[in-house]
C-alpha cells in the first residue's frame, strides 16, 4: 500500500514546495516516489526546478482522464535523487472537473509508487473539492504571526476532526525578534495552543533568505529544511 502525504497550508506563499521537494528527495533514496503538483502556484515545483518547458500533459489531465499516468508524469531530479512528478498545469485558470481530487488520484497512484507527495494548494482555496480521508499524513505548513492563530483553527476545522490525527505541522519563517516583540507566536506558544504534532520550526534572520532558480543557497536554511523533512519521514512509520 502506498503512502499518501499532503503538503499543504492556510494561505499561498507559506513555502510548500520546498518542504514537498525535499521530501521527495529523501524518500526517493528509500523507494518509489511520485511527486503530484496541484498548487496551481507561479512558482510550481516544475518552474523552480527548471522542467516548465517539458510539460505536456499536467495532474488536470490525469484526474479528468485525458491522459494517461505515463504521459502525464516527467522524471524529475534534485541533488541526485530521481522520481516522478506530475506537474500543474501551467495556466492558473485550468481546473479539475473532478470533485474529489484525492480520492481519483489514490485509484490512479495507489500500489504503483511506495510514496505519493501531493504539494497542495491553499486548503482554504479548496475545501470543496478535496477528501481527507484517503490521507496517510497531512503536513500543514504555517507561520506563526498573531493573525495567523484563527487561520490555522479554520484550516483544522476544514479538514474534518475525524482526520485530525494525521496532521502535522511546521512552522515556517520563524522569526526570533518578532517572537520576543509579541508579534508572532514563538514556536512553545503556538503547540501549547493547538493541539497537534508539531515536527518543528525553520527560522529566518530578518534578511531574506534567497533561494536560487535550481535550489537553495543558503546552507543554514537548507540544513533546517532537512532537519524538518527527517522528523516528518519519521512520523510516516
């Protein structure tokens, strides 16, 4: 039985596909991975990894039968690892007229990969055409800013309390100073609050962190990020 992990947050721009990208690239060294982009974001895994060019078919196609999984998927490679990615579509306008998303995707994927990683769209964006429960674990990737505290509860309830259990959680972007000034929750605050896994926090200093075309550059970030994907691989056993 294959694994289903969804990647997914509140809002756009929370830092999805990098945590979705490195997790594919360290599941791949343990067995087959898929990686399905339904974001529907500017900056999809296809453009940050530089594949946008080869994409013919996308995950729409798959889901509304038009194509088939062959013709769908291109083979994808970071850092050395190799898997399987089913794009987005490359025009934000094109839409699945399947309902349930999760479930077509489990008919079509499952048995055929040991790991299935969905990057997500925001879960606010679309509550109504997404099932939970075919789900073997939600990552729920957040920031942790005062305003942010009711989202994530909206986030929760969307999801169902029947697959509360499968959530875990990140917080991304984490800032120390903000922390100190009241203005973001620190990361002790937000887990006493919530009740859920928490598999840990990645900070920022207050520059920005860049983040090349092909992948990152700043080794502390990318040390964090790695961090973060192990204890998230550890939870899926």
């Amino acid at each position: 039985m294959s694994k289903f992990i969804l990647v997914t947050s509140c809002e756009d721009q929370q830092g999805k596909t990098v945590i979705s990208l490195e997790l594919a690239k360290k599941l791949a060294n343990e067995g087959s991975v898929v990686y399905v982009d339904i974001s529907g974001s500017t900056k999809n895994a296809s453009v940050y990894l530089g594949y946008d060019m080869n994409i013919i078919y996308d995950y729409v196609d798959l889901v509304d039968d038009i194509c088939s999984l062959d013709e769908s998927k291109i083979s994808a490679e970071v850092e050395g690892a190799v898997f399987d990615m089913v794009p987005t579509p490359r025009l934000e306008t094109k839409k699945a007229e399947e309902n349930k998303i999760f479930g077509k995707l489990f008919m079509i994927l499952n048995d055929k990969y040991d790991y299935i990683i969905i990057d997500g769209g925001s879960i606010r964006d679309e509550k109504d055409i997404m099932d939970y429960s075919v789900l073997d674990r939600i990552l729920l990737v957040t920031e942790s800013r005062i305003e942010d505290f009711g989202k994530i509860n909206t986030c929760i309830n969307i999801i169902g309390k029947d697959n509360a259990g499968n959530i875990l959680y990140l917080i991304n972007k984490y800032m120390k100073k903000e922390g100190k000034r009241g203005t973001m929750f620190t990361p002790k605050e937000l887990e006493e609050m919530i009740n859920l896994k928490m598999v840990g926090h990645i900070e920022f200093n207050d520059a920005y962190q860049k983040i090349s075309s092909g992948y990152i550059e700043n080794k502390n970030l990318l040390t964090q990020i790695e961090t973060a994907a192990d204890k998230i691989i550890e939870k899926l056993n």
